[in-house]
C-alpha cells in the first residue's frame, strides 16, 4: 500500500456551495436553546424524565447569555441547576441530533428529486410527441 495524500474537496462552483451550507446549517449558536435562553424540552427531559412544563421552573440555559428575563428569579420560576457543563453536554446531543436529521432531510429530498427526475425521463418523449 501506498501512502496517498488526502485532498480536501475542490468543488466547481464555490457560491452553490455557500448556499448549500446555509440550508443545511442553523443560524443559532446554541444548540441547547437555539439562543432564545430556555433550554428545550426534550433536552430537559433527558435531565428530568419527569419535566411537568405546567408546574416546575423554567430551565435556562447558562451557557450562552441569551436568556434576558433574570428578573423572573426573584418570582423563583426558574431552574438555574443547567450550568455551563450541562449546557455543553445537551448542546453536544443537540448538534448530533440537527445533524442527523438534515441528513435524513437531504436524503427524503433527494429521493423525491430522483422520483421526479425519473418521472420528467419517462415522460419526456411523450411531450415532445405532443408538442412536435
Ligand atoms: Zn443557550
């Protein structure tokens, strides 16, 4: 065997690739809380099986700075027990999980998109027979 380089991906089209990325990529920096502050609940869950939304505090995200509503401590509505360790942790599942499922996304979508390409292949000599 021989020791071949590994050559990062070249692509043709540098701008599709961009806008690739944007559909398949969050704008959101946190995982945990896609930024809005309040971690999500089945997120929570995996921390407290038994999360009632109607009667506990409201868990909030402490790795990121976007929750803005710590006034509410004092009515004592929130959960601050999700330190930033936890937070990395459940933005860590987070991520995996966003990426899992743009993947079965993108494979859904091209399966349709294969369907339809065979579809217009199977189609095509009929309108041009029409239209000839
Ligand atoms: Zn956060």
């Amino acid at each position: 065997m021989t020791d071949l380089p590994i050559f990062e991906r070249l692509p043709i089209n540098e701008q599709t690739e961009n806008d690739d990325k944007e559909i398949w990529q969050p704008s959101w920096h946190c995982f945990c809380c896609q930024d809005t502050g309040l971690i999500y609940r089945h997120l929570i869950e995996l921390i407290i099986p038994d999360f009632d939304p109607n009667r506990d505090r409201i868990p909030v995200c402490q790795g990121c700075n976007k929750f803005d509503n710590y006034h509410l401590k004092e009515y004592g509505v929130l959960d601050l027990r999700f330190d930033l360790y936890i937070c990395k942790k459940l933005d860590a599942i987070a991520r995996d999980g966003w990426k899992r499922t743009t993947q079965q996304q993108f494979e859904k979508y091209k399966n349709q998109l294969d369907i339809a390409t065979g579809a217009i292949a199977l189609l095509s000599p009929l309108i041009l027979q029409i239209y000839s």
